[in-house]
C-alpha cells in the first residue's frame, strides 16, 4: 500500500469515526436529557428499554424508521427534501476541526487524533459552517407552506443570526490570546498559559449563552414554542426527516460544546496527555458531557423568553457586553503584557 | 497547506451521504398511506384558512441588514485579532476607532428604534 492510498483510508477511517461518535453522541444526549430533566423534576425517566434504559435511543430511532412520512400537497419538494439534510451536515462538518488529541500511534502507525487540528482558518470555518444551518431552517418553514411553519421559520432564523453577531465577537479573545486562528494553537496556548475561561470569565459566559441561542436549547427554544406555534419550522416534517431535524438539534448542543470546550476550557488537555496521547479524547468527551450537563440543568431551571425580550436581550445587552469584553482583552493584553 | 482541507472535504462528503441514508431509510421502511386530509397543512386539526405563505412582518427584514452590516464588521476583527500582538499600540488605536464607528452606528439604529418589537 503506498503513502497516497494509506492517507486517503486513514481520513476515511477518521471521518466515519468522527461521524459515529456524533451519531452515538447525539443518541445518548436524548438519553442523558431525559433522565437528568426527570431527576430535576423528581420523576424517574426511561428506565424500561435495556439495563437502565440505556437502549431507549436505539428504540426510538427504529421506531421512526417505521413511521410514515407526510408530505404536503402545497409544498415545494424538492426544498422540503433539501432542508433537514441542510440542517443536520454543519453540525458534524464542524468537528472536522475540533483537535481531540495530538500524535497517537494506532497500529505501528503515527496519526494525529482529529481530522484537521491545524487548519489555519479553523474559526472562520466554525463561524461560516454553522451558519449553513440557518438556511436549513428558513427553506423548511418556506417550502412546507404552513403559515405556522413559516413563522416558526422566520423567529428562529431572525433569533440565530442575531445572536450570531455575539458569537462571532466571542470568539475574538481566545484567538488574541493565542494569536491564532487553528484551533490546535488555541489548545497549545491554553496549555502553555491558562485554561482561557480563567482570565476571560465574562467572554465565556457570553459564548455559552449565544450557543444556547444558536442550538435553539431552552431558555430560547422559539422553535418549540408550542403555546404560540404548533411546532415551529418543523411542524409538517414526520418520520425519518423529523429525525434529522432532532440529530441536526441534538448533534449541534454535541459540537458546540465540544469547540465550546476546545476554547475555554482547555480542549484535549490535562494531565498526562503529554505522555499519553489516547488520554486527549477521553478529557475532550468529560468536557463535552460536563457542558451538555450544564445545557440541560438551564432548560430544567429557566422559562422560556418572550420574542420581544429574547431580540432586545441579544440586541442591547449581549451585542455591547462582547464587544467590551474583545476591549478589555486587547487592553488586558497591551498593559499585562499576557 | 491545500492538504488539510481533503480530510474535511472526505467529511463533508460522509456526512452528505448519512443524511441521504437517513432519508432513504424512512423512504424505503415506512408506509404510505396518502389520504386528501393527511396532506392538508397541519393547523391543529381546523380546516386550513387562508394562504400559507403570507407576508412577513418588515422587522424580519429589518434584523436581517442589520446584522449583514455587523457581521462583516465583525469579520474585519478576525485578521486584526490574529496579529494583535505584533501590532502593538498602533492596533489598538486603529481598531479603538473602528469600533467607535461601528458603536455609532449601533447607537444610531438603538435610538431610531430598530431593535424594538413592542
């Protein structure tokens, strides 16, 4: 086997693990919800299917492999066909840049653990591919001409890009700190400094909140408002294709906790990473479970925002806030000397 | 440096695929059973009134040149923040000025209204 054929089987190799663990991750994110929303609500759960339930997620997928599937006499086909898919890919293209590890020896063989650690523009690809999602969302309330539908589609899409704007200036800081855009640099800076939610506490809280916007996870969760939109975008979607909205939903709390990790929290590191490598992914996964925690215990506590107060808090509160905080940083950075 | 940008694109193309698969397996295993009512848009199980595209509030549209406007400020930042470092107080103080432009123009449209959805 020469050199060119190896590399092309090893991203194969690296690309279908990846999207497995997204598969698997989103699978047990329902699971985790639902029993840790249940002790929060003093109620036990899905503990029936398996050993503690555990094979609840499996249930439920199969069950909506058998359901029918509703298309709209009015609807625009190809459009309706387009826009679960739409919504689901980004979530897993952005863990294409997620480092979980550095050089691990898999089978005499040295390969670096993650798909593109080092790709030089790795924020900008995270910013630019979760906005694809947006489109996802627009065409599935438009082509199932529902007016419910489309006006579920248009609050989420008006919500997501507004709190993208804070997203995209959070993101600043790490990068001043580490002087880079690849998110492999970001965890070496970490390493060599600080965890980065450490010296830039508020920039964090404002990341997480806008992601939690992003996800469309409660206390933002337009989408579902079930009191005001029958189901938001997705009401005329059954089946296999609501699935994919579900995944696109689940997978996207998966990978923005993970790149949520890689920039504050430290990525793959910890201790003995250095000397073994294997260790990256297993830290990486802890952060990704302790931050998924924390996204659920928010929508076990909170109410959901009223529309008005949701626009106006991204708008004047959280839009100002992570432009001072990329001030402070620069600031804190010219006078420490950090 | 063109190289790290093949494994991404083998990604993509996986993830394209599974979403394929997923939609052929609901295609493939599940009924269907059309009938006039069960295609008829969902409306809580009232007859269907009115059109379902309608016109949209001009707010949404409002909030979508907003935040094109913001967004590409915001991207301006992305190479500044990079080199931030190197470019010392010279940085600072052009991008201090970038940003009092950037804020009036925040404060221009908070005081004509444009975030407010009473």
């Amino acid at each position: 086997m020469n050199e060119t054929t190896g590399m092309i089987l090893e991203w194969v190799i690296k690309g279908a693990v990846v999207a497995v663990i997204c598969l698997i991750g989103f699978a047990y994110t329902t699971y985790y919800e639902r029993r840790f929303l249940a002790r929060i609500q003093v109620r036990i759960g899905p503990n029936r299917a398996g050993p503690w339930g555990l094979l609840q997620p499996v249930a439920d997928g199969i069950k909506l492999i058998f359901k029918e599937e509703l298309v709209p006499d009015k609807a625009y086909k190809f459009a309706f066909m387009l826009a679960p898919v739409l919504t689901m890919a980004p979530a897993i293209i952005v863990m294409g840049v997620v480092p979980w590890g550095t050089q691990a020896n898999f089978f005499g063989r040295t390969i670096e653990l993650g798909i593109s650690n080092n790709l030089n523009v790795g924020i900008l690809y995270i910013l630019s591919v979760t906005s694809i999602a947006v489109y996802g969302i627009v065409l599935a309330g438009w082509a199932s001409n529902n007016k419910y539908a489309m006006l579920g589609g248009l609050r989420s899409t008006a919500q997501m890009i507004s709190y993208e704007l804070a997203l995209g200036l959070s993101f600043l800081p790490p990068i001043m700190l580490a002087g880079s855009l690849s998110l492999g640099d970001i965890v070496k800076g970490q390493q060599d400094f600080l965890w980065y939610f450490i010296p830039l506490l508020p920039t964090s809280i404002v990341f997480f909140i806008a992601v939690l916007a992003e996800v469309n996870r409660s206390p933002f969760d337009m989408p579902e408002a079930e009191q005001e939109l029958v189901a938001g975008y997705h009401t005329e979607y059954s089946g296999m294709k609501f699935a994919l909205f579900f995944m696109g939903e689940y997978v996207k709390m998966f990978s923005m906790s993970a790149v949520f990790s890689t920039l504050f929290l430290g990525g793959f590191a910890g201790p003995f990473v250095e000397q073994v490598p294997w260790l990256g992914p297993v830290y990486l996964l802890i952060k990704i479970i302790i931050c998924l925690g924390l996204m659920i215990w928010i929508r076990g506590t909170l109410p959901r925002f009223r529309y008005d107060r949701l626009m106006k808090f991204g708008w004047k509160i959280l839009l100002p806030i992570a432009l001072i905080n990329v001030v402070l940083t620069a600031l804190m950075i010219s006078i420490f000397g950090l | 440096m063109l190289e790290s940008y093949y494994p991404i694109a083998i990604l993509i193309g996986i993830t394209v695929g599974l979403g394929i698969l997923v939609m052929g397996l609901g295609h493939w295993f599940g009924p269907r059973r059309p009938t006039q009512r069960k295609n008829a848009p969902y409306e809580s199980g009232m007859m269907p009134y009115g059109p379902g595209t309608r016109q949209m509030p001009i707010r949404f549209y409002l909030v979508a040149v907003l935040f094109i406007l913001f967004d590409v400020e915001v991207i301006f930042l992305f190479p500044w923040a990079v080199v931030y470092r190197e470019l010392g107080l010279f940085g600072v103080i052009e991008m201090a000025i970038f940003i009092f432009i950037l804020l009036v123009g925040f404060i221009y449209a908070l005081k004509k209204g444009a975030f407010e959805w009473e």
